[in-house]
C-alpha cells in the first residue's frame, strides 16, 4: 500500500514539472486517500498485536 503511495506520488510530481496540473492534482490526490488508508490498516494492526499479547 505504501509501495502505491509513493508510486502516484512520483507521478504527480513528473506530471506537475511538466505542466499537466489535473492529471498532477488527480494523482496527489490518490496518492493522499492510499497513504491515509496506509495509516489506518497500520494503527489497526498495531493495536490488533497489542491485544493479541494479552
């Protein structure tokens, strides 16, 4: 998922220097949503182990 997050955002930044701003805001913006779901499946995970262990 984070492998993803970086992935759209490399684009968004190529397609930003080369002056395509829709397809460099579109990308941003997937790139955002993905890293945001990454931190959740993340906190999740992390508190799933925590209450394993007990």
């Amino acid at each position: 998922m984070l492998h993803y997050t970086v992935v759209f955002l490399v684009i968004a930044l190529i397609a930003a220097l080369l002056g395509f701003g829709g397809i460099a805001a579109g990308a941003a913006g997937i790139a955002k949503i993905l890293f945001l779901v990454f931190l959740l499946m993340a906190v999740a995970s992390f508190v799933a182990g925590l209450l394993r262990k007990r």
